[in-house]
C-alpha cells in the first residue's frame, strides 16, 4: 500500500470554531473578566500555578476564553508566556518575608506566633449556600461596608505594631528535633530553559512540582500515604500569604538598597514533617523528623502539602514504589504535557493505523494458510 | 532616599502619588521614552526551607518602561499589566538618579505615604490576628 496525502476540512474546520464561540455565548450573556478575577479566586489560583504564571488578569482572560476549563486555560497561557522575554530573575525570596494572612500547624498546638486561621472553607459545614442564588451587588456592598465598619472599631482598640511570626522549623532546629541547615547557594536549574534529565537536581524537583497538575500532585501524594509510598506526614506548618519581589539594576553594582521592589505574589508554603529513626554512635537509634517542602501560587493548601509529600518522596527513592522514582512523578504531573498527550490521540492517526490494519490483515492471511496447510 | 524603599513606597502606595511626582517633572523638563512600557517575565527565585536550596517558582507578569532624562536612564518595572504607571516609576528613578532638584521636595511626600502605609499595615495585622486561635483547657 502506498501513502496518499491529502488536504480539506478547512471549511469544516471554520465552523467548528465559529460553533465553539456560539456554545461560549449561546445563552445570550457574557461574563465579564473582571467579574471572573472577583468571584473565581480558587480557579485562578489553580491555572497560574499549573502555567507557571502569576497574573491573575491574564488567568482569568484564559479562564473565560476556556469556558472555565482549567486544563485548557492553562494551555493558553503557558503558549502566551512562550510570546514574552524574561525581563530579569528576582532577588532571592526568603520564607520569613511571606505578609502572612493564615498560618496552622497540625503537629503542635500551641507554636509560636499562634495559628491563625485566615480565610479558608476548613470550618464550614460543606452546605449548598441558596441565598447566593439571589446575591446581588447591592447586597454586597451593604455586607462589605459593615465588614469594614466593624474592623474598623475593633482596630481602635488593638494596636499590633509587628506580624513577624518565627517558623516552627526554626523552633524545631532549635530544639535538636531536626538536623541543622547553612544556605545551599548553588544556583538552580530551570525546566523551562533545559530538558529535564536524570537523576534530576533538586531545583528542577521542586520547578516541576509546584508547575504539576493540581489532581494529578494530589493523586500521587494520597497513592503514598494509603501505602504505595513509605510516609506517614503530619503538617508542620502551611502558611498562606505574600511575598515581596525585588530585583536588581540591570547595569548598577548597587547594594540591596538599591534594588527596585516591584510587587508582591500570593503563595501557600507548606513544610511537612516525617518522622525517621536514625542510627547515632554505638548503635543508638533515635527519632528525627525529615521536611518535605511544598509551595505554589494562589491559596491552594491541597496542592502545596501534596507536593510536599512528593518531595520527600524523590529524596527517598526506594525501586518498591513508583511515587518515590523521580522520572514516573516528574514526567507525569504535568498538565499541558500530560493532557497534550492524551488530548493528540483525537488526532488523525490515519497512516499509523492503516498500517496497523494492513498488519493485521497480513498475519490474519498467514494464519489462514498455515491452517489450510496444515 | 535609596531606590528599594522609595519603589516600596511608590507601588504600595496611592497611584496619585507617582502621577504627580512624573507630572512635576514632564512640566519642566525633557524627556526620552527608550524603551516604550512593554510586558515581559520576571523568573522567581525562591530558597526552599527543607534544605535551604535554591528553586524558581515561576515567573510573574510585569510591565516594564524605559526613560532618559538629561543623562540618566530610569527604569520603572512593575507587577501586571500597568504601562502608565510603569512610565511613571521611570521618570521617576531618572529624576532621582539625575538628582533634580524636584526630588529633594519629594522626600517628605514620599515619608508622610510610608507613614499611612505602615498605618494601614497595622490595621491589617489586626485584622488578621482576629483570626488567631486562642485554645482553652477542657475538663474531661
């Protein structure tokens, strides 16, 4: 059989896309970008994280232009990013600047600073809320003017002047609970510059678990603690909140006080806790805890403990178990990779499975003969 | 007054602030955009406290004007999509580099909106330790 090339569908093709549009906007209405950045806080979140992006405006455009499809969403702006220069690399963003807004631990009660329990749908009861079929923006106003009024008053009566709150890491490496730790300066690699390759460095680690797949993070992390794994984690501490961005003068030799600050970016930070038993002198077995670390943009606690389950996991590999082997986790978590792949099979594969079937036909045939002969 | 907290205080603070800063200087003096306000990328890089190693996070959107004012070139780099505002922030750090005698009139603006910002970040902590556990010992 030979190959025949062949070309249409343009026509088709065409109306398929004005057909999309018309499912976007058949019911008559449009929703807003602005409305989108205000009321789908959750789904932004998610799409910058997955892309790698932080631009909540930007997120929300894909999220419109996707019909609210965080996969695709986060096609689009992953493919927008590949259009922009990196105009510089930050200065180094340290753990202790987070203006944090929520901050619990799991493993102690009473830490220092305190928990505090920010915003977060951990205490509500999980009830479809019917008064919000009849939200309007009126009502909101009122709710927002009292909210304001009653801080306000509550205010005048406080007077915090400081919001530095230790880590409990630190409290914990104070205690000789978990071995010390210098600043490892080593400059990282980057995924999105270099082919990942393996074994990977802790870097590119780390840039692929907080760019993976909400779900597919949160699977693997929940496969190793139901036993495909060897952990059992407890939350050390999560902390939501902002950090500050600073960059240095392309041209000056400055001191840091001559950087230029240039905003600030939400994230959610997450150190979880794994106890170990380690062999000391003579023998002597004790028990230490081993951190797992897990950050990405947004308020998204699941995503960031998970893949702070991950990242122990990929310090600890162990050939028993799949999420402990970097190359099955990194080369897998990945949205636009992941679903690229498994979205391309809808692609005409017209060549590979004819010859597929011209294989099958031809063993059928021999098979036949043999049979006759026989 | 050095370029970090100025910035600090310029992004943090009211818009009008910078609005009027650019605009004094627009009034009285020339200027040259170089480089248009234009998006690019800022790369993340984070230190991780497991190991205390280095990562990138990401990269945040940000726009990004070029100015020359006399012989100074400033530059205004900013977080999302904010091209007059990152024009401002330009005109601005030329001013200061150039060492206009505008500026020396700017330092006290610029002191009095940190002190409403520190005032507002008060409050804001107040807010948030409202929301503070306070654990009580139950008999059982």
């Amino acid at each position: 059989m030979g190959y025949v090339a062949v070309k249409g569908g343009t026509k088709a093709i065409e109306e398929s896309i004005k057909r999309l549009k018309y499912e976007r906007v058949h019911k008559g209405s449009t929703i807003e970008v602005e409305k989108i950045e205000a009321g789908l806080r959750g789904l932004i979140d998610q799409v910058m994280s997955e892309s790698s992006l932080y631009s909540e405006s930007l997120a929300s455009l894909a999220i419109k232009q996707a019909e609210g499809n965080p996969e695709e969403a986060v096609f689009l702006l992953r493919a927008y990013r590949s259009t922009l220069p990196r105009k510089h690399v930050s200065r180094v963003i340290e753990s202790e600047q987070m203006l944090v807004e929520r901050r619990i631990s799991a493993s102690f009660k009473d830490i220092p600073g305190g928990q505090i329990l920010g915003a977060t749908t951990d205490y509500t009861q999980r009830l479809l809320d019917f008064n919000l079929l009849e939200e309007t923006e009126e009502k909101v106003k009122e709710w927002l003017a009292q909210f304001h009024s009653e801080q306000m008053e509550a205010n005048e009566e406080s007077h915090t002047t400081d919001l530095t709150i230790p880590k409990v890491l630190d409290y914990l490496r104070g205690e000789g609970l978990i071995a010390p730790c210098e600043n490892n300066d080593q400059e990282p690699r980057d995924v999105t510059r270099e082919s990942l390759d393996f074994p990977a460095a802790r870097s590119q680690r780390l840039q692929v678990l907080t760019r993976g797949q909400t779900g597919a993070v949160t699977s693997l992390a929940y496969a190793v603690i139901r036993g495909y794994g060897a952990l059992h984690p407890t939350v050390g501490e999560l902390r939501v909140g902002s950090f500050p961005v600073y960059v240095d003068h392309p041209l000056e030799d400055g001191d840091d006080e001559d950087g230029f600050y240039i905003g600030s970016i939400k994230t959610t930070e997450v150190e979880m806790l794994m106890p170990v038993t380690v062999e000391k002198e003579l023998g002597k077995k004790e028990i230490e805890f081993e951190i797992g670390y897990g950050i990405c943009f947004g308020q998204n606690e699941t995503k960031a403990i998970a893949m702070g389950i991950l990242d122990h996991c990929l310090e600890n590999p162990d050939p028993a178990y799949p999420s402990h082997n970097e190359e099955f986790v990194l080369y897998h978590i990945d949205a636009v990779e992941s679903t690229g792949f498994i979205s391309h099979l809808k692609m005409p594969h017209y060549v590979t499975f004819q010859s597929k079937l011209d294989a099958a036909r031809k063993t059928k045939t021999t098979a036949e003969k043999e049979e006759v002969r026989g | 007054m050095k370029r970090k907290r100025r910035t600090e205080i310029l992004i943090n603070g009211s818009r009008q602030l910078a609005k009027n800063m650019a605009s004094d200087i627009e009034k009285y003096y020339s200027l040259e955009v170089i480089q248009e306000p234009q998006h690019g990328m800022v790369m993340l890089k984070t230190r991780e406290t497991a190991q205390k190693s280095l990562f990138y996070l990401g990269e945040v959107i940000v726009t990004e004007c070029k100015v020359m004012l006399k012989d100074s070139i400033g530059i205004g780099v900013v977080i999302g999509d904010q091209p007059e505002f990152a024009y401002q922030l330009a005109v601005i750090d030329a001013a200061f580099l150039e060492e206009v005698p505008e500026t020396a009139r700017w330092i006290g603006l610029l002191q009095k909106e940190e002190s409403k910002i520190n005032e507002d970040r008060k409050s804001y902590y107040n807010d948030i330790l409202k929301m503070k556990v306070s654990f009580e010992n139950m008999d059982v």
